[in-house]
C-alpha cells in the first residue's frame, strides 16, 4: 500500500500495546538512501517533537495510525505507572503534600 507524506502528517502514533504518543509532525527523507530516515513524533497542539521514531521501530501503519515497537514509548509508560502507584501526590495532580505542625 502506498500513502503520501500529507496522509501520514497527523496521524496518530501508538505503541504496539496502545499507549497514544501523539501524532506523525513531521517525515525525514534520507535523499542518500532514497529513504525515510525517521518520523518525527509529537503533541497535535504543540510545535515540540517529543520521539523520533526510526523506519526500523514501525510495525505496520494503518489508515488510522502509525504503530511502533513498546521500546519507543516505554519511558512514558513507566511514568504513567509510576504516577498511578497508590499514594503518590504531585503537583501536576493539583495535590500538594501536606506537613504536620
């Protein structure tokens, strides 16, 4: 199957075990090679690229989405599980730590 760079522009990016890492921002072609040399990775609403995904770590895309290896977004899994243990208040979360006096 063949897509052109304007449908791969935005399509969402997910980790084989579905964990959503943003959208396709960006396409690099390698002209030496004749080649994609990386996808760039990032927030639909912001200009940061937050992966960049090489050829080698896509699985398959679809239509509906790019799928890349787990390795790709295992450091964002693991905060996100850090951040669900029981317990534990952040600031993000809008809970600060309290003191006793």
């Amino acid at each position: 199957m063949r897509s052109s760079a304007r449908q791969l522009l935005g399509l969402p990016a997910l980790t084989e075990s579905g964990i959503r890492l943003g959208v396709v921002k960006d396409v690099e072609v390698d002209f030496g090679t004749s080649s994609i040399g990386a996808y760039s990775i990032g927030s639909r609403w912001s200009a940061r690229i937050n992966y960049r995904v090489a050829p080698s770590q896509v699985k398959r895309f679809t239509p509906e989405a790019l799928i890349v290896e787990d390795a790709v977004g295992g450091e964002r899994a693991a905060a996100e599980e850090r951040s669900a243990l029981p317990g534990r208040q952040t600031a993000l979360s809008g809970v600060m730590p309290t003191t006793k006096q």
